[in-house]
C-alpha cells in the first residue's frame, strides 16, 4: 500500500503543479487582458518534494535498519511539506502580480479580479499520500524484505566448492593446452 500511495501521490502532485492555479485580469492603458499562473509559476516547491517522495520511496525498499527509517522520514516529510506549499499556494497572488508587471512594464501593476482553482488542492492531496507512505514505511518499514546483501562490501557467504575437474570435457583440454601440456598424452 505504502508503495502505491507514494507513486500516486508523487504522480497527483506532479500532474497538479502544471495545471492553472490562479486567474486573474490587469488593467493597461483602460483595457483588461486575462493573466493565468500555473502551479509551478506560484510555487516549485510541491514538484521538487514529490521528486524527493519518488527517490525516497525507492530508496525505503533498498535500505535497511536506520537507514529505512531515515529514508521513511524523508518520505513523510516530502509528503507533509507538499501539502503545506500547495495550501499556502492556493491563496497565493504575488506570481499573478509578477507576471502583470512583466507584461505592462509598471513595476506596481497588480491583478484584479483573481480567482483560484482547485488544482492547489488536488496537490495537497498528493501530498497527503506521499505522507500516508512515509508514515506506513515507519510504521512497518522494519517487516517489509530488503534488497540482497549479495553485493554488499565484505560481506561473508559461504563459497561454492569447486566441481572436480574432468580431463575429457573440451574446456579442460583447451586449459592443459594454454598451460602448454599434452593433453593426448597420460
């Protein structure tokens, strides 16, 4: 569960970040034009923690121990920080203001008549799986398997037996030949 709600809650919240999350209307010179701003114009904070929920949610089942916990941490965290960008970006009309002060060229142009979207929300609720993620990864994180231990520095396993060698199969005759022996002779 924990997997699936990490990787829809990162896709939730990626998806969320590029939609339009606030709307308005500046005035220029008597005449209004319509001004939109996406998530990631408003904020790009949301996008980079639910990049963050990704790795961490991949790198939960690789570790283990300590480091599965620490890992779980990030991921929760990953997931309660989207949800606290996406809330304070829902009201947020300052990337509005900056986009009608670029397009008129007066520095103290703001928008009027803005109005917001509910892709803030949807995000925020990205970001509340990504945290019901980390939370089950602290919470059970210690019981889920982890990668094998087999290419792990010195780590100690148990060496097969060499096979004992027959002078008939053709690898062995090649082998007595590089060491320069005959093998017709006996």
């Amino acid at each position: 569960m924990a997997l699936l709600f990490g990787a829809l809650g990162a896709a939730v919240a990626l998806l969320a970040t590029r939609q339009r999350w606030a709307e308005g209307t500046a005035t220029v010179a008597g005449g209004a034009f319509p001004l939109t701003a996406r998530g990631s114009d408003v904020t790009g904070v949301p996008a980079a923690l639910a990049i963050v929920g990704l790795a961490a949610l991949v790198a939960v089942f690789a570790v283990r121990g300590a480091g599965r916990l620490a890992v779980a941490a990030v991921l929760a965290l990953s997931g309660a920080g989207i949800v606290a960008a996406a809330l304070v970006g829902a009201s947020d009309g300052s990337a509005l203001d900056e986009k009608a002060a670029q397009t008129t060229g007066d520095t103290s142009a703001s928008v009027a008549a803005l109005s917001h979207t509910g892709w803030p929300y949807v995000a925020a609720v990205g970001g509340v799986l990504i945290l019901l993620a980390g939370l089950l990864a602290l919470r059970y994180g210690s019981r889920w398997p982890a990668m094998s231990g087999r290419y792990e520095r010195g780590a100690e396993r148990p060496r097969r037996k060499a096979r004992p060698v027959d002078p008939e199969r053709p690898e062995e005759i090649w082998k007595a030949l590089d060491r320069g022996e005959d093998p017709t002779g006996a």
